[in-house]
C-alpha cells in the first residue's frame, strides 16, 4: 500500500502502524498512537471556523479536551518517539490557543493569513496621520499628567477607544475588508499599549506619594 499523501481528503497515514487517520486526530484509531501536528492554520487546529468572531468558551473547552489527551503523564511508558510527538502536538496546540484568544494577535494572524503583513503584528512604521497625531498628544498628556485622576482620565479614553476600535474591527473582518481590518488593528494595538502606559504612570505616582 502507498503512503497517503496529506492532501487526500484529510485523510493520512499513520507514522506508526501507516493505517488511515483523519488529518486533524490526536490518535490513530487503529494502533492508538498520537499523531504529529499536521500543516493546518490554528483555526483548523482547534476545530474552529476561520473568523475574526470566535466564542471564547468554545475555544476554551476545544484547547483544554485536546490539551487534556496529551498530558505527559499519559505518555510516560511510551518510546521517546511517542513522547517527542506528543509534546510537539502539546506546543502546536498552544501556539494556536494563545494567537486566537487574544482579539489583537488573532487579528494579525488573519491578516497573515489574508496575506498582508500587518504593522500590528510587526513594529512596522505606521501610516496613519491621524492615529499618529492622537498618539503624540496622548502621550503628551500622560507625561504630564500629574495626579491619579489624570491619569485615569486618559485610562478611561484608552480603554474606551480600544472596546470602540474592537467593535468596528469585527465588522471590518465582516465585510472582508482587510485594508480596514490592518487600519482597525494597528489602532488597537497602540490603544492598548496606552492603556498599558497609564497604568505604569499610576503605579509610578502611587510609589511616588507619601
Ligand atoms: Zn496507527
């Protein structure tokens, strides 16, 4: 019998009995032993519709069942083999939960996936004027910013403004309009990393005060 080639209808050979294994199973129904990490996007890997919207439970309860099989306990009297695959199946589902679970990096890697490369995901120059105006201000203002209620006060803009920046994302990914969706990414990333900064400013004035 000739090996299965990937492409065939998802469907495999098994690196240890060659018996047929569906592309994405942990295990091979036939022999039982776990199966390598196939080239699939993350969506795929955790069994979800490729989207920008996904349920977060439902990512949750799909990464913690596959999670759960390959525990390195269950694989402690196997063959450094079975083992060595297990944890390479382990780190690919991780890989793939930790990208889709944060709204950001799940933004840049459909924009990845769209084929653009996103200045959200890489510290590429930004060209949004006025997103680079309304940075330099806010900036401003938090340096000098001297006071807690100041500073939240920017807190508060930041926070809101990347909640508004997530909505209008999702329907960006939506209407498919990936141009928007890079826009609508970079303006959240520098959102949150305001958010960020005022917090350091805060726990800055609070070590600061008497
Ligand atoms: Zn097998």
């Amino acid at each position: 019998m000739t090996a299965l080639a990937e492409s065939d209808g998802g469907i495999v050979a098994c690196w240890s009995c060659r018996g047929p294994v569906a592309s994405l199973a942990l295990f091979c129904h036939t022999c039982g032993a776990v199966q390598p990490p196939r080239q699939v996007d993350h969506f795929a890997r955790l069994g979800l519709a490729r989207g920008f919207e996904i349920d977060l439970a439902e990512l949750d309860r799909r990464y913690f069942g596959l999670q759960r099989n390959l525990h390195p306990d269950r694989f402690a009297r196997r063959g450094a083999k079975e083992r060595a695959i297990a944890e390479s199946q382990a780190a690919s589902l991780n890989q793939a939960y930790e990208t889709l679970k944060e709204p950001l990096a799940r933004a840049a890697y459909l924009l990845e996936l769209a084929g653009r490369r996103s200045a959200a995901a890489h510290a590429a120059t930004v060209d949004d004027a006025e997103l680079l105006t309304e940075a330099m201000e806010n900036r401003e203002a938090l340096m000098e910013a001297e006071d807690g209620a100041a500073v939240e006060r920017i807190a508060v803009t930041a926070k809101a403004s990347a909640e508004a920046c997530l909505a209008e994302l999702a329907q960006a990914f939506r209407r498919d309009d990936i141009e928007k969706a890079d826009q609508l990414a970079t303006r959240l990333r520098y959102w949150q990393k305001l958010a960020e900064e005022a917090r350091g400013k805060r726990r800055l004035l609070e070590d600061a005060a008497p």
